[in-house]
C-alpha cells in the first residue's frame, strides 16, 4: 500500500533554497532536479519508505535519503514513518555538506 508523503514547513523552506541554488545553474538544470526529487517523494519514499537506515545524526525514528546532485553536492532528505497510519513526514531537506553539529529539527 502507498504511504501518504507530507512535507512540514521547515523541509518546503529547505526545497525552497534549494530551488534557488539549481536555478543559478540553468532552468534546465532545476528541472532536471526536482523532476528526480518528486519521483523520490511520489515512488521511493511512498513506496517503500522503510527501505533507508536511520539517520546517522539522530537516529530512530528519523529515516534518510542521500539526495546527490552531481559529483559534489548531496541533500539528506530526513523523514520518520508512521505505518499505522501510512504516512512519510519530511521534516528536513538538508545539505549534506553542512557540520552535522548544525542539524536542527
């Protein structure tokens, strides 16, 4: 059964920065992005959330996905899982490259 993907507001904020940075890029270079970063949300994490470890700066309940862009840039998208009621929470799109000391949910 699919789980319902919901995104809190600090992650759309995260996206939303994101979305600047790959604009400077190109328009087709955002595109590209996000067209990747939505089948995550719609497939992977709907389909199978369960699949990734947890996340290695907090631990259970918070699950991650290495979102890569290009050879250097990384995103972790941090997330639990409510299988009792068939839903992934996105609580942060954060860029992985950022001191870990600096993780806030």
């Amino acid at each position: 059964m699919t789980y319902k993907v919901v995104r809190d507001v600090r992650a759309d904020a995260d996206i939303e920065e994101f979305a600047r940075y790959a604009a400077d890029y190109s328009d087709d270079f955002a595109r590209e992005q996000f067209t990747r970063l939505n089948h995550i949300f719609s497939v992977d994490l709907a389909e199978s959330p369960n699949t990734w470890n947890y996340f290695y700066i907090h631990g259970a309940p918070y699950r991650a996905y290495l979102f890569r862009v290009g050879r250097r840039t990384s995103y972790w998208i941090v997330y639990t899982v409510d299988d009792d009621a068939k839903t992934v929470n996105v609580v942060r799109f954060w860029n992985a490259s950022k001191e870990p000391a600096s993780f806030e949910l």
